[in-house]
C-alpha cells in the first residue's frame, strides 16, 4: 500500500523546548489517520511540519512521496489543510471567498465558479452562496473551511481540530462529509480533542504526550489493550473497596471520591460492587477511547 506520509524520528524545537521529540509514524494512502494528546503535546507542530508551514529541526519527512524540506512547493500545491483558526475574508461572500482562495492554485473563471459551487453544495451551503462570509453561523463557517479545502482536489487533507467549538448538529454534519470523502479514498490527517470523533473517523491513530509517542493502532484495539471492553465507575465507595479490588487483581484508579474500574467482562463483579461497595452511583459501561487517553496520559490539566 503507498503511504502519504512517512515521518521518521522527526524533532521540531524552539529554541530550548522540544515540542516534538523523536517522533515517527506513517499514514496509508486512503486512511484517516489520528494524532491525539494532550494540550501542548506536539499535535499541531507535527501537522505544520507535515504541511510545510513550518520545516522540521531534525528527523525526515516526505509527503506524498516527496521530501518535505525539498520539495515543499509540491507538497502544498497536492494537499488540502484546514487550520483551527477560521481565517476567512469577511468582506467577500461564501462564494466569492472560494473563488479567490483558487486562484492561490492557479484555477480561475468559469472552472473556479463551478469547482466552489460543487463543493458549496457538498458541504450543505449552496443556498448560502450569496450571503457575506461574516454572518455565518460557527458550523456553517467551518464547513466553509473544510470546503476551501478541497478546492484544489487534493490527495491529502489535512484538519486540524476541524469541529472544536461546535455544537453537536454541526459535528456531526461535518463528520458525515469527512466520512463521505474517505469513502471516495481522500487521505485525512486529523487532530481532535474529541475522543467520539476520533474513534468514529480514525482507521487509526496515535497518542502522543510531550512531543513523544505514547501508543498507536486501531480505537478498537487501543481500547482493548489497555482498558478492557467495561468500565465500571462507583461514586462514594464503601469503606474496604480499593482492597477488595487488589485481592482479585482487579485494575482501578482510585480518584478520591470515586473508583474507576477496568474489566474484560464486568458483569460478575459489577453485581458483587453493587451489593457491597455502591453507596452512591454505581454503573458499567462500555469502555471508550477516552478510557485510554486518560488512562495513558493522565487526567492533570494541561495549560
């Protein structure tokens, strides 16, 4: 299979902070591929990297079989980066705003008019066309983004954060395009807070914390390896229960005022917790990839 990005100890520095630090992965042409951490993690100084904003201080880097130090104009003229910020022109019109953005790609008249309105009507905002780009709502501005985008038919999109700070309607709208365009065989590298996003779009994904590597592979499998298939959570746990937990060899986190326990199949011991433990809220659930974010990175707050 051909790889769209082949990242190979890759280290991006300023001045004394490392924010990404011996750092390697590859992306298969077709997939969507996650990066996942923490605040200040090194997520978005990777994907500058990758999309040749900013050049890497150590490491190798091709994209789309291309060095990244080298062939830089290339790289930018075949991919497609949607940044967190929604940097628009407020004075031009939805469809004015794509219009102009192709000519950056060297696409004019009547296939630039025709190549936005396809997308304006992709991306659910045809009927917008006409108004001016500043009186949008957050999602119709975001999609608005992700519509510029892909204006140059790209073989890599790039999301950085694509639905943070949207309400859930609009997520999931958005969700639905990406999904549609990794059907159709898009490559997509994505940043995400959200976990729900990540294991919904990803095929696969990597956890990275300081400018390391934690772990990589499948949602499915992360949360398999390293949680278990149910959570158990007890809110005020009777006295006792924390040793109860390690005589079994049960795996717990113990949070103070509340016990989260990771199991393979929790429904023996979740009756057992019931009867003798729960003096406050007791529930299992299926375990998700936030259960593994927290679990392998933490739950301090990063600012």
């Amino acid at each position: 299979m051909n790889r769209v990005i082949e990242a190979e100890h890759l280290r991006k520095t300023f001045g004394t902070l490392v924010a990404v630090d011996d750092l390697s992965f590859s992306v298969d042409s077709g997939e969507c591929f996650g990066i996942l951490g923490p605040n200040g993690a090194g997520k978005t100084s990777t994907i500058r990297m990758v999309y040749a904003f900013s050049p890497p201080s150590g490491g190798t880097l091709r994209v789309l079989g291309l060095d990244i130090t080298r062939r830089a104009r290339s790289v930018k003229s075949r991919i497609g980066v949607c940044q967190q910020e929604n940097n628009i022109d407020p004075d031009l019109s939805v469809l004015q705003n794509l219009e102009v953005f192709a000519r950056y790609y060297n696409i004019s008249g009547a296939e630039a008019t025709g190549r936005s309105r396809e997308l304006l009507r992709f991306m659910a905002l045809d009927h917008r066309e006409n108004t001016r780009a500043v009186d949008l709502s957050g999602g119709m501005t975001r999609r608005l983004v992700i519509a510029r985008a892909l204006l140059n038919r790209p073989e890599l999109l790039i999301l950085d954060e694509p639905t943070t700070g949207l309400d859930p309607q609009s997520r999931h709208q958005v969700w639905e395009r990406l999904e549609e365009l990794r059907a159709d065989g898009l490559s997509i590298l994505l940043t995400t807070h959200y976990m729900d996003e990540a294991a919904r779009l990803c095929d696969r994904l990597i956890i990275v914390d300081r400018g390391r590597l934690v772990v990589e592979g499948k949602p499915s499998d992360l949360i398999r390896r390293h949680v278990g298939r149910h959570v158990i959570e007890v809110t005020d746990p009777a006295e006792g229960m924390p040793a109860f937990l390690r005589e079994r060899g049960v795996v717990f986190e113990n949070l103070g005022h509340r016990l989260v326990v990771d199991v393979e199949d929790g429904t023996p011991l979740y009756r057992e917790i019931g009867e003798r433990f729960c003096n406050g809220g007791c529930i299992m659930r299926m375990a998700t990839l936030e259960d593994v974010f927290l679990r392998l990175t933490g739950r301090d707050l990063r600012e």
